[in-house]
C-alpha cells in the first residue's frame, strides 16, 4: 500500500469516527431553527386552540419559534402522513387528539403506519368527559339508565360527534361492559349533538367537558356522571361511572405530539421537556383550563406507553361493538 492509499485511507476513517460526534453535536445544539407543527385539523377546533397555546410557550423555552401549519382532512389522515414521510429530525411534528391510535381500525386502507411510523413526544394535556342527559330527563342517577337500558334493550340512544370518536367509543364500552344497549347516533361534531340532547331528541351524551360544561351551568343540560376516576374540581357533586356500579372505570379524551420514527431520542426527550415545563406555566394552565383540558407531565416513555394502552384498549371496543373501518 502507497503512501498516497494510506493517506485517503486515514482521511476516510478520520471522517467515518467524526459521523458520531457531528451528529451527537446537531442534537446537543437542537433547534437552530423554527419547527414545523403539522395540525391535521382545522383552525379554531378544540385541538388546534390546546396545540397552538402550548406551541407558542415551547417556541420560547426552545428559542426557536414551533410554527403550526394546517393540514386538515381524512379525519387528520392527511397530516399525519405528512410527518410519517418528514425527516426524522426533530423539526417536523404532529399534533393529534387520541384519534392517531384509533386509525388502524378505523380505515382499511393507509399510506402509513399510525403506530410503527411515529414516536410519542408527549400528552399535551387530557379532557374529562361527562355523562349528561336532557334536563327533564327522568334519570336522575347513572345507574338508574343503565338499569332501563338493560331492562328495555333499544330503548334508549346516545349522542356523539361522530364515528369513532371517543364520545362514542364511551358509549359502546359502557354498553359492552354493562350488557346495556343503547342505541348511537353520530352527529358531525359536539354542538350538534349536544343540542338534540338539550332538546330532548337523544336521551345522553358522554360529552368533552369544554362544550358541556356551559350547557350544565345554564341548566340546558343536566349531568348525570363523569368518565374520570375521581370526580371533577369543576362538577364537584356529580359522581363518577366508578361509583355507579363500575369499579375502575376511568375513561379520557386526550391530544399528543408525534415526530417521525427514527427521530433521535435526545431530540424527542428535549421536546418532552419544554412541553411540560410549557403545560405548567399559569398563562398555559388557564388556557388549557378554559378548554376542559388538563395538563400532562407524562415522559415521552410514559406517554407512548399510554398511546399503546389506549390503542389497544379502542381498537377492542371497536371490534366488539362490530364498527367496521371505512
């Protein structure tokens, strides 16, 4: 071997031993410029308004503002699949509700995996559900319904905001768990829904607490239990599912921040940090709070166990109530 073999020789393993340190220092120095956050709703809708508030609080413990671009559509397919193409470092993202881990079952047909393809950042924060009925509704417990529900199979109908979505998903747990059958009916979103319930039309909804709790408070809707399980600092008198016959029950809507799969870990675990550190800062907290929303301070370990979980735990429920993906 040449003098000149041995040099480009060297020259080659200097730079292969180097590929380590540089791309460990990119990570140390990450962000060193805006990051992209994919919102596959549109503007205005309850994700959208929890995502942006804890987005701006990021960009500033960040340095480097999160700028979110709408992507909406295909029940946030299209987004979605967005990030699973990105490049996994760390300046692409997706904000999402717990729909990202209903959609295996939801479509029969996907350009991307919504589980094998993303990892979790983080829960940006949690919403209670309640169960309310029409105000002259003659239940005035959550047992009693379940009781006439089981007495008179059909009897009964429950609201949501469509297929698929945890409102509904609730209902056909609880009609599972309690071999109760009351019958659903989709709406496009929960004002809809929570109107024909106010009306008398549908006997219940298990409604995000945001959009409910206006309706409670000015009598238009009564409630008659909470999905969490501990009751609400908000509803204080009103009982869980747990304490009307379902030990352990314990049910949340909830939003989360996604990035392509190969993302470094160093990367994801600097996002979680100022998502948290964002989520507990008062002007944050009284925003989420205005949304029904809770903050999160799960570990990007902890909340991608929780999107497994809960996957799992949905894609069941949609087996057993036989809902067929489109």
């Amino acid at each position: 071997m040449n003098k000149r073999t041995l040099l480009a020789a060297a020259c080659s393993a200097i730079a292969i031993g180097a590929l380590p340190l540089a791309g460990a220092q990119a990570q140390d120095a990450y962000p060193d410029k805006p990051i992209r956050v994919i919102m596959p709703w549109a503007a205005g809708g309850p994700t959208d308004v929890v995502g942006r508030v804890i987005a701006v609080r990021m960009g500033e413990i960040l340095g480097h503002p999160l700028v979110i671009e709408s992507r909406p559509g295909a029940s946030g397919t299209i987004g979605a699949a967005q990030v699973a193409r990105a490049p996994a470092d760390g300046y692409t993202v997706l904000m999402n509700p717990s729909v990202q881990g209903i959609y295996p079952a939801q479509f029969k047909s996907l350009t991307f995996d919504p589980i094998k393809d993303f990892r979790m950042v983080g829960v940006l924060g949690t919403v209670p559900m309640v169960a309310v009925v029409p105000p002259d509704s003659k239940f005035k417990t959550f047992g009693e319904l379940i009781a006439q529900a089981k007495a008179q199979p059909g009897s009964l109908s429950f609201a949501s905001p469509g297929v698929a979505t945890l409102p509904h998903l609730a209902g056909e747990l609880i009609n599972t768990t309690t071999k109760a059958s009351i019958s659903h009916v989709g709406y496009r979103g929960s004002s809809p829904a929570l109107t024909d319930v106010a009306g008398g039309h549908v006997d219940l909804m298990y409604a995000p607490l945001a959009p409910a709790l206006p309706l409670i408070q000015s009598g238009k809707v009564r409630p008659i239990a909470v999905t969490t399980k501990t009751r609400l600092a908000e509803l204080p008198d009103v009982p869980t599912i747990a304490e009307n016959g379902l030990p352990g029950f314990d049910i949340v809507t909830w939003y989360g921040m996604w990035v392509p799969k190969d993302t470094p870990e160093p990367i994801i675990a600097k996002l979680n940090k100022a998502m948290i550190e964002a989520s507990q800062s008062p002007k944050v907290v009284e925003a989420l709070k205005s949304q029904g929303t809770l903050p999160s301070t799960m570990s990007y370990q902890e909340a991608e166990a929780f999107n497994l979980a809960e996957s799992a735990r949905w894609i069941k429920v949609m087996k057993d109530a036989n809902i067929q993906p489109e």
